[in-house]
C-alpha cells in the first residue's frame, strides 16, 4: 500500500492511503481526496471530501471519473472528519492564490 502526506492549514500531517479510482471501495467513513499525476509525475489533490461511506460516494459514481487515483483517511467522527476536510481545504486555497 501506499501512502501519501498532506500538511493542513493548522500545520497537521494527515497520512493518506493511496488507490487506483476504479477500485471497488469498503463501507468505511473517512476523508478523501481525488488525486492526478502531473506532467513531472507529482501527485497534486485536485478535490477534498467527506462521506459516511466510501462505498457509497465513490464506487459507481461519477464524481471521481478522470482522476488516476483516490487517497483515503479512514475516520468514524462525523466533526474530525469536517475539520479535517476543511483544514486541508483551506492549504488548497491558499496554495491557489
């Protein structure tokens, strides 16, 4: 498995597990990012969610189509897993300005 890192606006390394998006996902709560490859073979987050089950918002779903690979923080608390969404969210758009 692999894993990547991203720094939240609080200064929080939060570790991903990494997945190709046509995998077939558990029923598990957490945060997770729809990722793609740059030209330099970066991986850049491209989007930031949250759900109650990766099961249900990413397997047959067309919200993640076109993205190479899917990153996954597993977590059951409905409130950490919006601040933790919302902490990465606020790097992303501060890196966009």
């Amino acid at each position: 498995m692999r894993t990547l890192q991203w720094i939240g606006n609080s200064g929080t390394t939060y570790v991903f597990e990494v997945y190709p998006s046509d995998l077939r996902f558990n029923r598990a709560p957490g945060v997770y990012i729809l990722c793609g490859e740059t030209p330099e073979g970066q991986i850049e987050a491209l989007y930031v969610g949250e759900t109650r089950s990766f099961r249900d918002c990413l397997n047959g779903n067309k919200v993640h189509l076109g993205f190479s690979e899917v990153a996954l923080l597993p977590c059951d608390d409905p409130a950490k897993r919006h601040r933790i969404r919302k902490d990465l969210m606020q790097t992303r758009a501060e890196a966009a300005e």
